[in-house]
C-alpha cells in the first residue's frame, strides 16, 4: 500500500493516483482500475468530464479492495459552474459513480466570474459531509488569492500540470504556504518527455525507466501525481517508484529541464 499526505483537513490522500482522462468508458478503464488496484494504487482521479464516471464507478463497486481504502476524485466541470449548477453537477457525478461520499471534489478550471459561487457549493456538501476534501485544479496564484478573499474554507488540494517543462515553484511555494497540497496533471508530459535525455541517462543510473525518475521527482518534490496508462506493464512501471531514491543533484538536472511549455490549456484563458 502506497504511502499518503496528511492534507490541511486531515484527511489522508495517496502520493500515487490512477488518471484516467482519456481512458475510455467501459472495459478500457475498468481493466485499468482493476489492474492498479492489485499493483497497490490506492487513488482514482476522474472528472465528469471525462466521460467514464459509470465505469469508474462501476470497478471500485466491483473490486473486494473496500471503499474506505480508495481515495476518489472527481471534478465540477467548466458548464456547470455556479452555485445551484455545482449542487446539481455534484449529485450526477455522485448518482454516476454510484459512491455514498466522494474523497476530493475539484473546480476543474478556475472560470473567472463563476468560481467562488461554485466554491461556495463545494463548502456546502463538505459541511453536509458527501465530499472529505475540496480543492481546485488549473488555479494560479491570483485565481488562489481571490478565493480565498472571499469564501471560508481554504482549498486542500490544487491539482495542475506539472512536469519536467513546467516546474511551477512560486505556485508550489505559495501553495505551501497556505497548506494547500499541489498535485500533477500530466506528470509524464503525455509520453512526450521519456526520450529527454537527461531523463534517459537518470534511468540508466538508477535501473529504472524514465517515466518512473519523473514519478520519483514528483515524490521527492512532494507533488501528489496521477499518470495516466490503460496499459497494465506500464500502470505496473508507475507504480514502482517506492524503492529507489534521486539525490539532490538528480532532481536540480530534472528541475533544469523547465522552459514553461504546456501540453494542456492556459489557465489564464478560463
Ligand atoms: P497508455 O495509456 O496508452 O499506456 P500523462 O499522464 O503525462 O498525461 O501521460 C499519459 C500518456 O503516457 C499516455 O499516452 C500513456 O499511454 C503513456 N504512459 C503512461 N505510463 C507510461 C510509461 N511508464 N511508459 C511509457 N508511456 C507511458
């Protein structure tokens, strides 16, 4: 069983998570589930965006791991922002995962004019106790500063993109500073970094594959990370970055490959 981070309300979330965007509904992100689950993730992250929240569901039903070891997140998406949209969209998501409480709850994109309307929505099913965490994903500092101007209950977590192109250490410092936990999108870079050489030779060193160095730096940087795979040797590979360790040196290369290149959306645009 995966180690976990003490988020600022308490509760416990798993370094390693499962993503799933992009992993289609039915078999696909079943057998997916199904197969991280026996490698030891104890973390999904879905959205209802992505469109398989049924089959999502319908595999952590399924599995004899009990529910109260999985942690489940889903996300409020960018239509249906706004206080009574967010209470609605919330109950689908629920309805469609078939799960009694949801482990974290997310805005997924920080819509400017909408988002501490939903936010507020948010604060109401924690206090009501169908979600254990609430946080936000894609926020900049800025969109940070202004939720937390104006509403109660500070964000546990903000999930972005995160990678060795997009090394966002203001953000992370300021998010530590306020107790909100940053986690990865992306952290493999869609597969488009496993050729870097710096991460190559790193994996040489450490007999380890460059999509595993990459999972280890989020570790070691303590980012919480979510890489997507459908395919089990590889959703196997991600899992096995527990016994091994970079040194300071390892990680300052990794950090150096920064240049801000994003594979997703500007939050800037929402
Ligand atoms: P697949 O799902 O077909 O196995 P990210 O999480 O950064 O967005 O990266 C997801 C992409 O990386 C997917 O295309 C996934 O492919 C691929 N991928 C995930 N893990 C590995 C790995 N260990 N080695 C190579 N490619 C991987």
């Amino acid at each position: 069983i995966h180690s976990a981070v003490k988020l600022n309300n308490g509760v416990l979330m798993p370094w390693l998570g499962l993503g799933v965007y992009k992993a289609e509904a039915g078999e696909e992100v079943k057998q997916a589930i199904h197969t991280a689950l026996a490698a030891g993730y104890r973390h999904i992250d879905t959205a209802s965006f992505y469109n398989n929240e049924e089959s999502v569901g319908e595999a952590i039903r399924e599995t004899s791991v009990p529910r109260e070891e999985i942690f489940v997140t889903t996300k409020v998406w960018n239509d249906d922002q706004g206080y009574d949209e967010t209470l609605r969209a919330f109950e689908t998501s629920r309805q469609k995962l078939g799960l009694e409480v949801i482990d974290l709850y997310l805005i997924h994109w920080p819509v400017s004019g909408k988002f501490v309307d939903t936010w507020k929505a948010l604060e109401k099913l924690y206090a009501e106790g169908k979600i254990r965490a609430i946080g936000v994903s894609n926020f900049l500092i800025d969109d940070l500063e202004d939720l937390m101007k104006h509403t109660e209950i500070k964000p546990s977590v903000n999930q972005v993109e995160w990678h060795p192109r997009l090394v966002q250490t203001e953000l992370q410092e300021f998010c530590q500073k306020h107790g909100i936990q940053v986690e990865a999108w992306s952290p493999l870079g869609r597969a488009r970094l496993l050729d870097e050489p710096v991460l190559t030779e790193l994996a040489e060193k450490h007999g380890k594959s460059a999509a595993q160095i990459i999972l280890r730096w989020d570790l070691q940087k303590q980012i919480v990370t979510i890489p997507k795979s459908v395919t089990p040797e590889r959703i196997k590979q991600n899992a096995a970055i527990f016994d091994f360790e970079l040194t300071d040196e390892d990680i300052k290369k990794i950090d150096a490959l920064h240049t801000g290149e994003r594979y997703g959306p500007n939050p800037a645009d929402f």
